[in-house]
C-alpha cells in the first residue's frame, strides 16, 4: 500500500505540491519535455527566483528533479515521483468506491 509507504511528512509536501497552479503547470510541462529553470522562467509572469522556489517545492516532493548542467540547472519530471503520487489517489479512489458501494447495498436494501 503506497499510503503505508509514504510518511505523513511526504504525502504533505506532495499535496503542497500539487495545490498550487503554477506548480502543476510546471510538472505538465516537465514530464514532457525537460526545461532549464531559466527556460521555465521566461514562461511564467513571475521573477527567475519566484519559479525557482516553485521548482525546489517540486523537489522535495519529489515530483521533479533537478541536474546541472553546464550553467544552468535543468528541470525533469520524476517518473517513480509521479507514479507515487497516482498510486496513493488510486488508494484513496478505492476507498471512496468501497464506501459508495456500501451505501448503495444499504440504499438497495431498503
């Protein structure tokens, strides 16, 4: 079970993660295509730090990773990241499932 496999302290940084749009623009655009951070700042109406601070955000929660290279620092998706995050919506998916199966047994009981 992958929520067994996470602590509580990574699924918090994984869903910070997630919560913000330009974050979740960032790992859309960086499971497709690797970026340099400078790259990713020229796409975002915010300051080279600014974009900077949102991809560390992304790093500890494992959701990209970072590699210099040269000058520059250049952006990728993580894919065992990225699959942890779908595991543990999938667990709680089931979750939600087995509990709306539940009621509609009581409902058709009734």
């Amino acid at each position: 079970m992958v929520v067994d496999q996470l602590r509580d302290a990574d699924v918090d940084r994984l869903f910070q993660a997630l919560a913000d749009t330009t974050r979740r623009d960032i790992v859309r655009r960086v499971t497709v295509a690797e970026y340099s951070v400078s790259g990713l700042a020229a796409l975002y109406a915010m300051s080279f730090a600014a974009v900077q601070k949102h991809v560390a955000v992304l790093e500890r929660a494992f959701l990209v990773t970072k590699e210099k290279r040269g000058r520059e620092q250049i952006v990728r998706g993580n894919h065992e990241g990225l699959e942890k995050a779908r595991l543990l919506l999938d667990e709680y998916e089931a979750i939600w499932r087995q509990r709306a199966g539940r009621i509609a047994d009581i409902l058709a009981e009734g």
